[in-house]
C-alpha cells in the first residue's frame, strides 16, 4: 500500500524509520541540543545519511510538566527547520504539533506528513489537516499531556484505544481528511501506566484491523527506563528491542532518537520477513 507524502511515494508495508528533531530547550531527551536551525539541519543530515526515511520535527515537548509554547514561539521554533530541511534533503518532512496554524504553515513550506500527539482535537484542527492534504498520523492520548501520567485508568486499555482512533478518524474524515492519509499510533507513554504500554505493545498487530498503517514511538521513553532501571541515555538497547518488536508486528514507522542503530534493526527485520 504505498502513501504519498507531498510527492514522494512510500511503501506502507515496508518498515520505515522517523528520525526525532525535537526543536525546543526542554525536550526530554535531548532538549535544548537541536535548538537552532543550523543545528537542526545537521542532524536532520545525518539521520538521513543513516537511512531515516522521515524526519519529525518538533517545537513543543509533550514531556509532563514542559511549559506551555504559544503557536508563534512553535511557528519561530519550526518553520526555519522544515524550510531548511525541504531546501536540502530528500526526506519525508513531519511535523510534530497540534496547532492548525503550525500545521498550514509547515505544509505550506514542504512538511509531507502532519504528526499531532492531541489526535486533532485543538480546534480548527481536523480542517487544517484536511486542508494540508498531506498525510497525518492519529495518535492516542488519554488527557493532556501535563496531567496524563497522574493516574491513567483504563478498563480494557487495548479496546478504549481502538475505539478513540476510531472516533478520532470519523472526526478527521467529516472534516475533509482523506482516508488513506491516515496513519494511526497507539501513543505509548501518553496517558498509559508501564503495564497499559506493554498490553498495547503486546497486541500491536491487532490493531491493524482498523485498516490504518501504524506509526510507534517508544525510543528512550520511561516505559524502558521502567523495565531496564536504565537512565534515559542509555536506552538503546531496550529501544532497538522495542522498535524490533514493532517492526515483527507490522508497523510502518518506527520513531527513534538513534537512526542508525534502528535501520539495522529493521533491516534484519525486513530480511527475517523476506525470507519467509
Ligand atoms: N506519533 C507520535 N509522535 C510522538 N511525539 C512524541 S514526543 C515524546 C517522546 O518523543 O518521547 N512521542 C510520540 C509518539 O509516540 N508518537
């Protein structure tokens, strides 16, 4: 099933890897490193050089307890990058935001893919990402992300998530979102306790029965932390295995820190399933 992200054309049951370029001081993992254009744009190089096929540029950390950005700060943080990304590299561009104004704007300079970790629901949202006709990944997320981690509660995680994208879809398609540009994403670590990520990861393949590819983020994220008593910089490893998990179970985008490393994973991945 191959997608069109503003003119370059992916195999969507092909494993692709999205490099991070979190474009903010307080990013996680690696907040305040990428906080300059140029500085964005040479990582940006070499996440390609290492095989990402995507790059997901990010103004506002979604991190529990980040200050809130005004949608001109996120249009000042990103627009440069996407420009100087869309001008230099043969790369899908994706923007990381919620805002419709950062969404229009990004399209407008190049982005080929819209990646809101709010699912749509700021208003004027679902328009403008109609209105962009690019592809957008739908993200699950249970409440805001200051407060989600404060008591996530579920009664069937795996089943109240289906049934949010699902809701989230019917939103985007009223509002103009074609179909098959959607991509769908479970959210691990946005509103879900360790043992909610690992049903979810558990049962990734199910949701393919929603007819969507599947893009996962869990690189370096505190659900590995949890698992591994590993410090944040040094998740590789449980990152390359959850990445390789999600790749065994049909994701089409993998969302990482460490490219390089991740395509390998893939590569292995992809050579296994060839084989088969
Ligand atoms: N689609 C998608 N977008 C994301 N943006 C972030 S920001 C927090 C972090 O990188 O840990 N996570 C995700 C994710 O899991 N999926």
């Amino acid at each position: 099933m191959k997608m069109n992200f503003a003119g370059r054309e992916l195999d969507m049951t092909r494993c692709h890897v999205m490099g991070v370029v979190n474009v903010t001081p307080d990013s996680f993992s690696d907040g305040g490193k990428f906080n300059r254009p140029d500085v964005a744009l040479e990582r940006a190089r070499q996440m390609v050089a290492d095989g990402a096929a995507f790059i997901d540029i990010g103004g506002e950390s979604t991190r529990p307890g980040a200050a809130p950005v005004s949608v001109q700060e996120e249009l000042d943080r990103v627009c440069p990058v996407v420009e100087a990304v869309a001008r230099e590299l043969d790369v899908v561009i994706s923007v990381d935001t919620s805002a419709p104004e950062v969404m229009a704007e990004a399209a407008r300079l190049g982005a080929g893919l819209i990646n809101d970790v709010r699912a749509l629901q700021r208003e004027g949202a679902p328009e403008a990402a109609a209105q962009a006709s690019v592809p957008v990944c739908i993200m699950h997320i249970q409440g805001e992300p200051d407060s989600m981690q404060d008591n996530p509660a579920y009664r069937n995680v795996r089943r109240e998530v289906s049934s949010f994208l699902t809701e989230r879809m019917r939103v985007a398609e009223l509002a103009g979102v074609r179909p098959e540009n959607i991509i769908l994403d479970p959210g691990f670590g946005f509103g879900k306790s360790l043992e909610h990520n690992l049903q979810l990861l558990a049962a990734l393949e199910q949701l393919h029965i929603l007819g969507h590819p599947l893009l996962v983020g869990m690189s370096r994220k505190s659900m590995l932390g949890h698992i591994t008593g590993r410090d944040v910089n040094e998740r590789l490893p449980a990152s390359l295995a959850a990445a390789t998990i999600s790749a065994m179970k049909g994701a089409s985008i993998i969302r990482v820190h460490d490219v390089r490393e991740t395509v390998d994973a893939v590569r292995v991945v992809t050579a296994v399933k060839e084989a088969g």
